[in-house]
C-alpha cells in the first residue's frame, strides 16, 4: 500500500509522531512519503492518506486545514485517517458545551464529504521556554481555564502512536479502503461485533 503521511508542526511533536509513524508503517512494508503541508504534495495516486497536526483554538491547526481545503476534491477520492497533537485529551463540559478531547476533530470531519475513516489524538509536549510570547500568553490563559499553572510537560507517548498505527493498518482492511466517493456505501454493511466474534474464533 502506498501512503502520504502530511502534517504541520509548531514546535516538533506533530513532526516526531509523523516520522515515527513513517516508520511503523514501512516496518510492516508499506511505501510511506512523509510531507508538511508547506510542501504541498498531492494525494492523488495514493492508498491512504494520513492526516497530522497540533491543536490550535480548539481545532486542527489552520495550516492542515487549509491544505485540506485546498485538495478537498482528490481527497475525497482516497481513504484518510487523522492524528491531532493536544494536551487535553480527555475533554470536559464547560458551560454546557463539550470541549477539548476528540471533540477538536470536528473541523476535520465536517471539512469532507467522506470523512476520515479513523482518527485519535495523541498526547503533545509543551515547554513554556519554547513558546512564542503569544503562544505563552494563550497557554497561560488555557490552562488558568483547567485550573492549573502552565509548565513543562510530555504526554507524548510511542505507544500511543504505534496503537494508531495498529488500528489504521486493522480498520482500513475491514472497512476503511471503502470510504472514498463512490464506495463508502459498501462500508455501511461491515458488522463489527460480527468482526470481533470473528477473531474471538481464531484467537482461540
């Protein structure tokens, strides 16, 4: 299978997570270019396209979003799966609304006819050194909102991106490869709990 991996970084994390799983896929000898948006590659002829970028103002950075926007149509025609960098994983209700989480992928779902088959967040790194004055005064300003000081931190994890990885490769072969104009409707007869009996069978 041949794969795009694009994404933006700000500060590195984003880019760490797309170089690793660079790797990951070529380990299970899947072809894999790796390119950020500013390069503007295009996904046509490609099996997979992976969507990464940090989360800015409660969504996909604006960098990601305007490659997207500007491909929408070839991307309509390829399977596409996302991983968006945060440092609020869990999501809260805040004033009645839902915030941070998966919830930052909105944006990204909504920006397509057929949206990504797969998405998940994982866990970003923040050092308050690093950060612009205008970055550190809206961190500052997040995180007086959870309650909490700014400071260095990781939730980054490998782990976290080898089970992406993982789950990509799995969903894409069971439903995923469908979900391209003119095929998702053939992904509406996948049954998964008869999928998860399935392997309970041949595990035993």
């Amino acid at each position: 299978m041949r794969i795009l991996v694009v994404y933006t970084t700000r500060y590195g994390t984003t880019e760490k997570a797309a170089e690793l799983a660079k790797r990951l896929f070529e380990d299970r000898e899947h072809k894999v270019d790796v390119s950020r948006v500013e390069e503007d590659p295009s996904p046509i002829g490609y099996d997979l396209v992976i969507l990464g970028a940090p989360v800015y103002r409660d969504g996909p950075h604006w960098d990601l979003m305007r490659w997207v926007e500007g491909h929408k149509g070839e991307l309509e025609e390829v399977p596409k799966a996302f991983f968006l960098v945060a440092m609020h994983l869990a999501g809260s209700v805040f004033m009645g609304k839902l915030h941070g989480g998966i919830a930052y992928a909105q944006p990204l779902i909504e920006a397509f006819e057929v949206p990504p088959f797969y998405g998940t967040l994982i866990g970003g790194e923040i050092d308050p050194d690093k950060l612009s004055d205008e970055d550190r005064r809206k961190m500052v300003r997040f995180y007086a909102v959870l309650g909490e000081k700014l400071e260095k931190k990781s939730l980054f994890s490998e782990k976290d991106v080898e089970a992406f990885v993982r789950r990509v490769l799995l969903y894409y072969d069971w439903f995923g490869k469908h979900f391209r104009r003119g095929e998702v409707e053939k992904a509406k007869s996948f049954d998964f709990m008869e999928k998860v009996r399935e392997l309970e069978r041949l595990t035993g």
